[in-house]
C-alpha cells in the first residue's frame, strides 16, 4: 500500500497534523530536532491502520491522546493493491471509546462506508493490504529502536516464511494428539473399571448349563410322574368299572355251563330213551324203562315215544343256546383281561421312573447366596419330613400287580393300593415343583448377572473398539507431524536461501562491497562475510556502523519477502532513525541505496533529526520543537 495523505487531531504531540499529495513514489524525509514530533508521524500512521502504536501498549492506548485533550482522530488515505483509493478514519477518546471507518477516498461524506467498527474496518485492511500489526513492525516500520536481529519464532516472521499455517497446523495436530491420548487414557481406566465390575460379579462358567440340566431333568421326572398318575387314575377306575362285570360275566357264563350240562343230559337221556323205546321195544332195559316212565308219567302211552325224540331235539337245542351263552360270557369276562393288564403294566411302569437327585439345600443355599447374597431360602422348599415321606414299598406294589393280573385284587384293596401309589407320585412331583421353582428363581438371577455381565463386555468391546480407532488416529497424527516438521523445516530453509539472496543484493550497496554474502541460519543468527579476511564473521566482530547496515539489509529482505508473499504490489517503508550512529558517508551511500533496492518498495520514509543540504527528496517534512501542528512543506 502506498500513503496517499495523513490527517491528525491530538494525537501524541501534534493538536493538528496535515499532509496532503504525499507522493507515491520516492524518498520521504522528516527532520528535527529531538522532541519535535518526527516518531509522531509514524506512530499517526501505525494507529491510523491498525488502531495501535509500537511504543504503547493496548491497555494504555489512551495515551495516545494529546496531553490535555479528550479525544482524537486521525485519518489516513491510502491505495492498496487494488489500486484504489481509501479513507481511513479512526476516533478514540479518553473514556476508552474507539470507532472506525473505512470508505472510497472519493465517495460523499453520506455514503455508505465499506467497512464501519474496530474488527469490521481491521478485518477489511487487512484483506486490503494483506498484512498485520505484527507483520508491520517487523518489516515496513521501523520503529525508534535498535536494529537487531528478527526473532527466528516470531509471528512476523513466521508469517514471512508461510510458517504460521504450518504451525497452526502443527499446534491442531499437537492438540489433538493430546486429546486422543487423554480420550486412549479415559477409555484404559474406563476397560479396568469394567473388568474390576465382571470380576466382581464372578461368573461361574459351569453353573448355568449346570442349572438347566437339573431344570430340564426335574422338568421331565415331574412330567413322566403326571403321566404315571393320570395313567395309574384311567387305569384304577377302569379296573374297579371291570371287576363287577367281569364277575357278573364269570357267573352268567358259570350258570351258561351248568344249563349247558343239564340240557346236554337231557338230550342224551331222551335220546337214548326214544333209540331204546323205539329200536329195540323188546329189549330188556326198554321194558324196565317203559316201566319207569308209565309209573312216573301219568297217561304215559306208546304212541308218545316219538314225543322223546322231539324232547331230545328241543334239549339239543337248549344245549347249544346255552353252549353259545357260556362262550358269549367267556369272552365277555376275557376282554376285561386288558384292563387288568394295563393296571398290572402301570404298576409296573412305576418301577421304571427314574430317581432324581435334589441338590442338597446347604449347596442351594450357597447358590443362591451367590447370586443374591440378601436373599434368604425360600419358604416353599420341601422340609426333612416330606422328603422322607416319599417312601416306595416295591413289595407290596408287586403283590398288588400280581393280584390285579389275577383279578384277585378287590375294589377296595386296587383303590387303596393305588392311592397309595399316587399319593407318593403326588408328593414327588411337589417336590419336583418346588425345586424347579428354586431352579427358575436361581437361572433367572444367574441369567441376569450374565446379561450384565454380556453388558460389560460388550462394552469392554466397544472400548476396545474406540481404544483402537484413537490410536490409529495418534499414528495418523504422529505421520501428518512428521510431515509438517519437515515441511516446515524444508519451508523454513527456502525462506532462509531466499533471505540470504535478498541480503546480498543490498548488502554489498550498503557496505560498499566489502560485505557480500551473510550466512542465516534457521534460527536467523547472521553471520557476514569479509571478502578481506574470506570467512564468515560474527556480528561481535564488526563495527556497529556495519552491524546496523547489515540489520537494515536484512530488514530490507524481510520486507521484500512480505511485499512478494502477501502484499503483491508497491509498497510504503516506515524508517525511524535508522541510520543513527551511521556517518556521514554510509548516510548517504545508504539513502542513494534505498530507491534502488526494489521495484515494489516504492515510497521509503525516511526519519532523522537532519540531513546533508544537498540531499534532494521527493517530500521533505520539517519538524519544529516548538510547534504542534505540520502542514505540508515541500523541500
């Protein structure tokens, strides 16, 4: 940017200072005296565009303000890269009130500024100018000061070299490397207080399929022992349905079988009377017979003989219904065989159903203690007493089997026996109730430690998971900070070369070519070296006549590297004083050098309490002890 006019009101020593026409290109010199204002110009110009001086703090920028006075304003005109022009305008007053301005130089007093408001109007110069407060007072302004060497890690120098990305860079990357190590660390104790918990709830591996198996065992011993009891009830009652009608069977069919005897008699008997009578009258036994039957028989005549035969069919005929009857009742009484049978076969089946062993209560007791120390034993387990009242006498249950195979067995006797029988499978399948209710409570509480325990691990996984992603992560960081460090080191390098070759362009002009190269390393400590003596010299070493030209060289690459990197157009340079304690002849060798150095540092200002006569410069500024106000004053 380029310094078109400044413009003052109380502002450090001056109540009033105007500049106008301040040319674009040039030497610019401001002479006077000690204490007559010539640091106040650039200090105007410093607090014009950034809002700050070089030599007051921001807590004490109220100083700024001329002694005496409330308030101040300064306004500064310039042309940035864009080739326009602008107006800049600042107040401030003691009660700490800052404002800005910023607007086209031509544009009316009504119109609409571009930027209004201290971070609006800096946001907007520096996107003008493409450069800082910092950057400024390391390169283009040269403060009243000693010239010394740039610090290697400043901001200004930092941004010269194009470091600061890097390092912004480098210090996300460094940030977040942190985290990521605090985020591992949180998620390593986060693991071990997870572990400490599944340790502390102490699963044993083998007691669920332990509980499930004794679950699944009892589960089948009570379903087989219903099964026995409604199997032993249909057979019982089917039993004592049968035994009165396979009796009533038994005797119809004996009765069937005595009438079946009597009417076989009969008919043999007629039969054998009607041959007797009728075949062979004459016979000995069928004249006694005839006898009998004339004596017993009332009106008993020969010509009813045949009647003997029809008798001995009818009786024929009684032997076979009666013949047929006792079959019929013997079948009858045979099919109530099978329900004998299958009491018999019941009673047998009980042999068969196998014995369970219930965990002994003191070994329950410590299970369930495990899974719920408060938890006390449940009321319903069965007492010493009716796990011995389960009882089986397998002699009396074979002789009762034995007996209803015989149907010797009565009601009586198969209701008893058997209600014996099912009132011991009752009491087993209570027990077997019971000890599957325990069962249910203790999986139901080993379920849900191992739900929690599921819980736990899989969150130890997914730390696990989150563990592994954030150190895949350090290393990506750790790689993109090797990256970063040799690129800034690589950066820093080309910067340093590019320095080096800055300075040796103006180096030998200022020191009359007796010093030609300088040797800058990458913390920017200067050496120079001395064609007369061919080796590099430290500054120690030479005069401080030639220190401060050899400052000032560098200075003057610093700038050209800010002009190149950021600004990318002509350029003003702020010089307060730096050729004190230069003499005479290196003065002048260094103000003839000054406009030559570079085709972008157009507009050099110049401060010194006095210059030679016949110095020329294209504006010179006179500065009067005694005055408070400069207007402009061509020399």
């Amino acid at each position: 940017m380029i310094i078109n006019a400044i413009q003052s009101s109380n502002i450090l020593k001056y109540a009033d200072l105007d500049l106008q026409d301040i040319p674009e290109r040039g030497l610019i010199a401001v002479s006077g005296p000690n204490e007559s204002g010539k640091s106040s110009i650039g200090e105007t110009v410093c607090f014009a565009l950034f809002g700050r001086t070089f030599s007051l703090g921001m807590d004490e920028l109220s100083k700024v303000i001329r002694w005496g006075e409330t308030h101040c304003s300064a306004q500064l005109e310039f042309t940035p890269r864009d080739g326009k022009r602008y107006r800049l305008e600042r107040f401030l007053d003691d009660g700490g009130n800052h404002s800005a301005r910023l607007t086209l130089a031509a544009s009316a007093p009504n119109d609409e500024p571009i930027a209004r408001g201290v971070e609006q109007v800096a946001d907007k110069v520096y996107e003008l100018i493409g450069y800082e407060y910092e950057e400024f007072v390391e390169s283009f302004y040269l403060a009243q000061r000693e010239i010394t060497t740039p610090h290697p890690h400043s901001y200004a120098v930092k941004t010269m070299a194009g470091l600061v990305t890097l390092e912004y860079c480098d210090q996300a990357c460094q940030e977040d490397k942190e985290e990521t190590l605090n985020e591992v660390e949180q998620r390593q104790a986060e693991q071990i207080t997870v572990q400490g918990q599944i340790e502390e709830i102490g699963i044993n591996p083998h007691l669920m399929p332990s509980l499930d198996s004794e679950h699944a065992e009892i589960s089948r011993h009570m379903d087989e022992s219903n099964r026995l009891i409604e199997q032993l009830d249909d057979a019982s009652i089917a039993y004592q349905d049968a035994l009165p009608k396979r009796e009533k069977a038994l005797s119809a069919q004996g009765r069937a079988g005595f009438f079946r005897f009597i009417f076989l008699l009969l008919t043999l008997l007629t039969s054998g009377a009607w041959y007797v009578l009728a075949r062979m009258p004459e016979h000995e036994y069928a004249l006694q017979l005839s006898d009998f039957i004339s004596n017993n028989v009332p009106n008993w005549q020969a010509s009813m003989i045949p009647w003997l035969l029809y008798a001995a069919g009818g009786f024929a005929l009684l032997f076979v219904i009666f013949w047929i009857r006792r079959a019929s009742k013997h079948n009858s009484a045979k099919a109530y065989d099978e329900t004998a049978s299958v009491l018999a076969t019941a009673l047998d089946n009980l042999g068969s159903l196998p014995t369970v062993e219930i965990q002994d209560d003191s070994e329950e007791q410590e299970t369930v203690s495990e899974v719920e120390p408060s938890e006390s034993p449940s009321s319903e387990e069965p007492t010493e007493s009716e796990s011995e009242s389960i009882v089986v006498d397998h002699a009396a249950r074979e002789r009762l089997s034995q007996r209803v195979s015989d149907w010797s067995a009565g009601i009586a006797e198969v209701r008893d026996g058997v209600g014996h029988e099912e009132s011991q499978l009752r009491k087993g399948v209570e027990v077997d109730r019971r000890r599957l209710g325990q069962l249910d409570q203790a999986i139901a509480q080993e379920q849900e430690r191992l739900d929690k325990v599921e819980q736990l691990q899989g969150i130890k996984v997914d730390l696990k998971q989150k563990i592994d992603d954030k150190e895949r992560h350090m290393a990506i960081c750790a790689v993109a900070d090797e990256l970063i460090q040799g690129t800034t080191r690589e950066v820093s390098h080309q910067f340093n070369r590019k320095l080096r070759g800055l300075v040796s362009k103006t180096l030998p002009l200022f020191t009359e070519n007796r010093y030609e190269h300088l040797q800058i390393d990458d913390d920017l400590s200067v050496r120079a070296f001395s064609s007369e003596k061919r080796d590099f010299m430290d500054l120690d070493e030479i005069s401080s006549g030639t220190q401060r030209q050899i400052m000032l060289a560098v200075r003057l690459a610093l700038s050209q590297e800010l002009v190149d990197r950021a600004v990318q157009g002509s350029q003003f340079l702020f010089l307060d004083e730096p050729f004190a304690f230069f003499d005479e002849k290196r003065t002048r060798s260094s103000l003839t050098v000054l406009p030559t150095l570079s085709e972008e540092l157009n507009q050099i200002w110049i401060v010194a309490q006095d210059f030679a006569d016949d110095l020329k410069f294209d504006l010179h500024v006179h500065c009067d002890r005694e005055s408070d106000s400069i207007p402009l004053k061509q020399a």
